[in-house]
C-alpha cells in the first residue's frame, strides 16, 4: 500500500457531515490529485451526487469493492 | 491512515478475537491496553511477531506500564503511547526516558492543542494525539497540529464508532478532511468513551454491513422474488 496516498474513512465520520466532508476534501484537491475514499458499503448515491453537481470533474475508480469495505479513488481532472 | 480498534472496545476479549473482529469489521489495525489484555498472551503475540503489522500500538498508562513490555515491544518493532498523569511538559520528558533505545513511546497529548503543542514542537517530540471532551475545538487543533505533521505519529478518537453520532457538530469531518489532505498516513484508534456504551460497542462490532450515510446499501441477502418461466406473475 502506498503510505503516502490521502485515505479519507468516512466510516469514523458523524452521518450529516459524511457527504459535506467528501465534497469539502475534494473542492480542496488541485486538479489531478485524488483521494481514497474508504467506506463500510458501496457508495453508489455519492457517486450520483457527484455526477450532478461535478460532471465532467471527477474521477471514479474502484480499488476495493466489499463485503466489508469499499475504497473508491476519488480524482479532479482538469476542469 | 490507518482506522483501527483498541481493546477498550472489547473487554475481556482476547487478542485472537480482537483481530478477528478488526477483520470482520475491516478495520486495519488494533491498538492493545496494556493490563486489559492477556499479559503473558500480549508477550507471546510480540515475540511471535505475527501480527505485527495489524498492532498499531500498545496503550499504557503509568500503573500499566511495564519496562520490559516496552522491550518486548521495541523488538517487534511496536509503537508504545504512554498515558501519563505527568503536566503536558513532563509527559514528554516520562516518554523519552520510558523508552529503550530504538523503541518509539509516543506520549499521549490531549485537551486543546494551544496548551501542549509549542512544548512539543520545541522538543522535536512525536506525539500521540488523542481527541476527547477535553478537546474542545478538534478542527482547529488539527489546524495547528498538522502545521508539525511530522510530529504527529498517532491519533485516538475517543467516542467513535457507534458513537459517532453523538460527535456531530463537533468537527469531526472537519479533522478528517485535514488529516486526509495532509497525507496523515498513521493510525486512527477508535475507543469508547465509557463504559456505559459497551453493549453499543458490542452491536457495532458484531455488524458486518454498514450503518449507512443517509443511503442503503445493497446487500446481498436480500431477497429478490422472481416469477418463473411461462407462467404469468399473479
């Protein structure tokens, strides 16, 4: 595993502020960098949210997809 | 980051079922308390060295304390956070002289950041930090903390896991996003604040699907009813 890579569990993270503090972290990311976002199920109504309010901005890569958990590589591209 | 579970979590449990159920849980690692797991089974997992990789640390107190399981734990290569009742200045002199050379003990820095963090900054010392009651504004802490990322070697979020609920408004989010954004890379324990939470403790480790975040995930066992072949549905 790259140790240097930005994890962000949103498991440990209160219900209401999960979806505000993906989209805060990644409106912080310059384009071109991502985020492993790491979760306790598949977070298929996040990623809907992010093709509405940032097509065209944001990579979607799976790298683990369950039982447990899932981890999703989050990219800005170029806007 | 490492998000992983200390023994707090599960008391009476032993280290084997404790690493079964950060597997069940995928949390990444284990933080173990010293005087509330096995000792004699603490020594044999160390010198075994199995688990090594899934043992964020070891967590002591000064009646916990014991120089020769930080031994133990410097040649397994295991982190030691030492929770001394010492002032903030001193907790940092009491890790130092408690660690046998090439042995990381962390000292555990709690309550705002503004009190302890210069102190710490000055000695060059990594630190433990550890987000409680006491931690009245986690997000500017944070702030101020990941200014020295290098110092900051280990996280404890007391109140999390099926308590998270009861940390909205604090700021957590807001931590998280700093720590992901600076490239955080330690652990990040999760711990009960109380005992009276345990049997919330025990729900939540037993659970194998997710609590959700406002959407349902899919799971596999639910049941999907089919009409069969040629027949008309009724």
């Amino acid at each position: 595993m790259n140790t240097n890579e930005r994890v962000l569990d949103v498991r440990v993270i209160p219900p209401r502020e999960k979806h505000p503090t993906i989209f805060d972290t990644f409106m912080a990311l310059e384009p071109g960098e991502s985020f492993v976002l790491v979760n306790d199920h598949d977070p298929k109504p996040l990623r809907y949210q992010f093709e509405y309010e940032h097509a065209g901005e944001f990579g979607w890569e799976y790298l683990e997809q369950g039982p447990v958990v899932w981890r999703v590589e989050i990219s800005r591209t170029a806007a | 980051m490492r998000v992983g579970l200390s023994s707090d979590a599960a008391p009476g449990a032993t280290i084997a079922e404790l690493l079964d159920t950060c597997e069940r849980r995928g949390l990444g690692v284990l933080e173990l308390r010293v005087g509330g797991v096995d000792t004699a089974a603490l020594h044999d997992v160390l010198r075994a060295g199995a688990h090594n990789e899934s043992i964020a640390g070891l967590f002591a107190d000064d009646a916990s304390y014991s120089a020769g399981l930080v031994s133990a734990a410097s040649a397994s290569n295991v982190t030691v956070v030492l929770d001394s009742g010492a002032s903030y200045a001193s907790r940092m002199v009491e890790a130092r002289r408690a660690a046998p050379r090439g042995c990381t003990v962390l000292p555990l820095m709690s309550g705002p950041a503004v009190r302890w963090l210069d102190a710490a900054v000055l000695a060059r010392v990594p630190f433990a930090w550890q987000i409680d009651e006491t931690c009245t504004d986690p997000a500017g802490d944070a702030a101020q903390i990941l200014h020295h990322a290098s110092l900051l070697a280990y996280v404890r979020l007391v109140g999390g896991g099926p308590e998270g609920v009861m940390q909205e408004g604090r700021g957590i989010g807001a931590v998280m996003k700093q720590l992901t954004l600076a490239g955080y890379a330690g652990p990040l324990i999760l711990t009960p604040s109380s005992p009276r939470y345990r049997v919330a403790w025990a729900t939540w480790l037993g659970r194998r699907g997710g609590w959700g975040c406002g959407s349902k995930a899919e799971r596999s066992t639910s049941l999907k009813l089919a009409t069969r072949t040629g027949e008309s549905p009724i």
